[in-house]
C-alpha cells in the first residue's frame, strides 16, 4: 500500500490556536497512530486577521513598522515579504485587537496604520502587494488609509475632515494628486472573504457596523458619510464587490489605488504555494474554529476543499463547533469534519484544551483514513 501523504491546510481556532499551533497538533495525532506517515503543513488564511502569520509560516520574512492605530496612537504592525511580494494585513495596523476591551470608536477609528503598513511595503520595495482585509475597527471607507498616501480630505473650509466615517459627512473635496506615485506601478490585490458593497442595506455599517460599536443611530450617519463619501470620489465604484469589506477600506483601494478584487482564500493559496503541496499529497486536512454557513461563502476551508476537489484528493476537516449537516460538508468537498465539541461539550473548556483535543481528534482521522 501507497505511503499516505497527508497535507494540513487549515485557518486558526479564533481565540485558541493559531493556524501553525493547528498544524502542530493534528501532526502530533496522526503519528500516534501512524508514526510513518508524511505530513506536510501549509497553514491559511483567507485575508482576515492571521494572513501573515500564515505567509511567514510559508517562508516568507516578517517585517515591523510603528504606524498609527484606530485610535490615533502608535502600534507595531507586522508585514510579510518574500522578494517583491508582500503581504499587508490592515487588521495589523486597524484591526479591533488594538482596541482596549469594551472601547469603541465607531465613528472616528481609523484606517491612517493601514496606509502607513503599505507605504512601508512600499519602501521596502515592493511591486505585488496581497493586501487582506478583514478584522477592522473602522469604518471610513479607507479615507485614513488614503490620507496617509498623501491624499487630501478637506471641508467647505479648506481643512481637513475629523478622523473616521462620522468625519466624511464634512467632506467637500477629495484631492487624490498627493498619492504616492510608486502606486501606479504596482499590482494591488484585495483579498477579502466579503463582497459586500459599500453602503445601502447589505453595506459596511449596516452588515458590520455593530460589532464595531455602534449604535443603530451610529449606523445610519456612517451609511449616509459614506454614500456622501462616494458621491465625491466615484458612486460607481461603490457597488463593486469588495467596496463594503472592512469597513469600506476595499472602496479606497478600489477607487483610488487601481486595487482587484479577488477572494482572499484563492489570493493566499496562490501565494503560499499550495498547488504543489496539494499535488504531492493523497489525504487533506482543513479546518478552522467554526464550521458554519459563513464557512461555505469564501472562508479557508472552503477553499482549499474546492482545489482539493478538482484535483481529486480527499478532505476532511477539524473544527471547534460543527454546525453544518453533512450534506452541506459533502457539497463543500469535505467527506467528513472532526469537532473537538463532540470531545468535550463545554465551550469554555473546549478553547481552553483545545490543544489536546485536536491532537485527540487528529489520532480518529488517522485510525479513520490511514490505518
């Protein structure tokens, strides 16, 4: 019998593993039960939070810069970099985590880090530039980013607008003629898991406003700043998929960089070279925290089980908390999932052990597919 080559391709556990942790532990189960067995590990992401650390795992070199958080104060920001491709997450720069718990800025957080992160893979010579939205604290349709490659927001005045979405509601004229030049020479991926528009009632406030702290009252002034924010700039541009991820920042990109849009997990396959990892192996493993129906509609384990699919290799997948039948798993291209909630019922222990668990789920797979 063939020698079983099994490739671990799964996201984080949010709050409980990094996807490399993940990796670590589901080799450690599989070779308590088949100590032989080659595993290869490709930790993803699909452009969210974590989409650096995944490109590092894959060998590229991390990279720090001090940039302006959401709040206005200074924050280290990781970037990868891999010869003249770099990978910028804004959640690093303008990512809730930067947010004292309970603390939010809804109407003010900005994306200014963001654009100081891609200014600093800029200088550091960049020409690609894979740039994964998601996580983010704000919700000024990437007016900070811009700003912070030298554009222009001013007031009937002549000033410049207050920080964040509330602040474009004063918006009288956008003057782009400041942007970087470097900008027109490069190619600018936006990796995003959402298609979402801008604004209107599938937009950025109304679908993510609130778990960035805001009101119901907070939500209408943003959708309003922001459809006023795209009248100035381009209307059109504001109904493209993409112009509503991250709070908008996919609109700035798209509008004002020359950025394409492309679903993140295909973006961070291509770039972490899981196509010759995919053909080397005859048994994958994917996964992430939850299993549910946002997992099907472009997040990690999707993605890699539709190339895994179309090249004819089996997946099965690990998961905190399953809440998808079998049949949904089965059109996904995932023959079967392992939940560490069927080890362990309590959600608080389950992310507490959740190490050891996988590990034990990891042992199933083995006696289940490689024994």
């Amino acid at each position: 019998m063939e020698t079983a080559r099994v490739l671990v391709a799964a996201d984080k556990f949010k709050g409980s593993l990094t996807a490399v942790q993940v990796a670590e532990r589901v080799t450690a189960g599989l070779r308590r039960v088949v100590p032989g067995v080659r595993v290869e590990t490709l930790p993803v992401a699909d452009g969210g939070d974590g989409t650096v650390a995944a490109a590092v795992a894959a060998g590229f070199e991390r990279r720090e810069a001090r940039v302006t958080g959401p709040l206005g104060d200074p924050v280290t920001a990781a970037y990868a970099l891999r010869g003249s491709t770099a990978v910028v997450e804004m959640a690093e720069a303008s990512g809730l985590q930067h947010l004292p718990d309970g603390v939010f800025a809804p109407l003010t957080a900005t994306t200014y880090g963001s654009g100081e992160l891609l200014r600093a893979a800029l200088e550091a010579g960049a020409t690609t530039i894979v740039f994964g939205v998601g996580g983010s604290a704000t919700t000024d349709g990437g007016a900070g980013m811009l700003a912070a490659l030298g554009a222009r927001f001013l007031d009937a005045d002549g000033k410049p607008v207050g920080p964040g979405g509330g602040g474009l509601a004063e918006l009288a004229e956008a003057d782009l003629s400041g942007l970087d030049p470097r900008l027109k020479d490069i190619d600018l991926i936006l990796a995003s898991d959402v298609d979402n528009p801008l604004t209107g009632p599938k937009g950025a406030p109304e679908v993510y406003g609130r778990q960035k702290g805001a009101s119901e009252e907070d939500i209408a002034v943003l959708d309003a700043a922001l459809d006023h924010y795209a009248s100035v700039l381009g209307p059109e541009t504001a109904a493209l998929p993409g112009a509503g991820a991250a709070g908008g920042i996919g609109y700035g990109a798209l509008v004002a960089l020359g950025a394409r849009f492309r679903p993140g997990i295909e973006v961070m396959l291509d770039v972490l070279g899981f196509a010759p990892a995919l053909a080397r192996a005859t048994l994958v493993i994917t996964g992430e925290g939850s299993l549910d129906e946002q997992t099907l509609h472009g997040k990690a384990p999707a993605g890699v089980a539709a190339a895994a699919r179309e090249a004819g290799i089996e997946v099965v997948a690990v998961c905190g908390r399953l809440a998808l039948s079998q049949k949904a798993l089965s059109g996904a291209g995932i023959a079967r999932a392992y939940a560490l909630a069927e080890l362990e019922p309590d959600p608080a222990v389950s992310m507490a052990q959740a190490g050891p668990l996988l590990e034990r789920a990891a042992e199933s797979i083995a006696r289940d597919f490689l024994s």
